[in-house]
C-alpha cells in the first residue's frame, strides 16, 4: 500500500474511513524525517501491515492534524484505530515504528 500524503481538509475523513492508521508527521527542513522516509515506505509494503492505512502529514501546514496527536518533535509518528489515537512518539528509528505497528496487529 502506498503512503498517502493528506491535509487537514482530509484528516478527519481518513481517521473516520480506516479502522488502523499510523501518521508520520514531518517537515521539509527535518532531515531525520528525510532519512526515514524510504524505510516508511518500505513498510507500507510489508506483508505483515496489509490492514494498516499509511498517511504522512506536513506539520508545519496542518496544525489540525498535529495537534490530534501531540506533536512536539520530528519525525513523530502515531497510530490511530477507529479515529482514537492509540500512541504517539517522536523517532526516528525504524524499530520504534514496527513496534508501534504491531500495536494496531
């Protein structure tokens, strides 16, 4: 599944329309959010989060959508099911978001 980048005009209608979500929230000038971005990618393709819709959200031009999860550092990622979120972290370390991810499993 590909990662889909979405606005605070989308937001609330993503949370409402997919039972499990994680969010990376990112911006342009944010290196470790460049450095982490294939690897999200990557995992949106993996076999084991088939059921997991990937979204990714500028936080600088969406405050909607960072202020529902906390944000307070990037890269920060969260995990949503039903439109509640479940948890939040600011990493940037692949290992911290699978283990977020199988959270949602």
């Amino acid at each position: 599944m590909a990662v889909e980048l979405v606005t605070d005009q989308e937001w609330n209608a993503k949370l409402e329309s997919n039972e499990k979500v994680v969010v990376k929230y990112f911006a342009d000038w944010c290196g470790s959010c460049k450095l982490i971005a294939p690897k999200y990618r990557r995992l949106s393709d993996d076999e084991r989060f088939t059921e997991i819709t990937f979204l990714e959200v500028n936080a600088e031009t969406n405050e909607v959508a960072r202020k529902s999860a906390g944000v307070d550092n990037l890269p920060f990622f969260a995990i949503f099911r039903n439109g509640e979120m479940v948890e939040g972290s600011a990493t940037s370390k692949e290992e911290n978001v699978i283990k977020m991810l199988e959270q949602l499993n």
